[in-house]
C-alpha cells in the first residue's frame, strides 16, 4: 500500500502582499496606523509594512507576535492566559531565546488544514490587532 504526502502549497509574495493590504484596509477603516508582518512556513520574513503614524515598536511587535502564532500553531490570543503566572506555560517565554510575543495580533496562516505561514499585527489594542489580522486571513481565503 503506498501513501502519497500531500503538501499545501506555500505562500507567495502575492499572498503576503494580499495580507497586508487586507490587514492595512481593516486597520485603517478603523482608524488605526499599525505595522504587518507576514513570515514564510520557515519563519522568514515575506513581506513587512508599518505606517507612517504607528507607533516604533509595533514593526517589532507584529514580527514577534507572528512568529509565535507560527511556532505554537495558534492564534496568540489564545495563548495570553498560558503564560500567565498560574498558567502551564508560564516559564515558556523566558525558557526559550526566541522572539515570543504572547499578545493577541498574530494568526497562523493554513492551507489544506497545514501551516504556511503567519501574520502579525502590532499597533492597535490586542484585540483590534487580531481583528485586523483575522480580517487579513479571510481576505486571503477568497
């Protein structure tokens, strides 16, 4: 019996770029300058923006919170309450020299149920990032 693997197709440049105008568009409808991250399957840089009026840190920000979306496979919403003091993965960002970021803004990115990718959203409260960054997601999915 033979088993063929199947792979999801990785993102393009086009992808990235349909992330971030799509994230951009959300946040900025909402009246909100931030900065987009889009990282590869492998965790490489595919295509960044920050806004004139976002803040300095939100570039660093969205990077981080994208690449912990992709390390962990989840959205980094659903992680904030794991780190916390009582939480199972407390020592988890101090453990690892890693570029964690355990603030809601960072989605991974899937295709034919694998991950390809994440984008991350820094600028905006942590629950309008995620927002902007679920909004890029659907965006891509059409």
């Amino acid at each position: 019996m033979s088993t063929t693997a199947t792979t999801a197709a990785p993102l393009s440049t086009a992808d990235a770029e349909t992330l971030v105008a799509a994230a951009r568009a959300a946040a900025e409808a909402a009246g909100v300058a931030v900065s987009v991250t889009v990282l590869d399957a492998g965790g490489h840089l595919l295509a960044f923006r920050r806004d004139d009026r976002a803040v300095l840190i939100s570039g660093e920000t969205s990077t981080r919170k994208a690449y912990t979306a992709l390390q962990l496979n989840a959205p980094t919403a659903d992680l904030v309450e794991l780190v916390k003091p009582d939480g199972p993965f407390h020592s988890l960002p101090t453990a690892l020299d890693r570029p964690l970021l355990f603030i809601a803004g960072g989605l991974p990115v899937h295709r034919d149920g694998r991950p390809v990718g994440a984008v991350g959203v820094g600028g905006g409260a942590p629950e309008q990032d995620h927002a902007f960054a679920a909004a890029a997601l659907r965006e891509l999915a059409r």
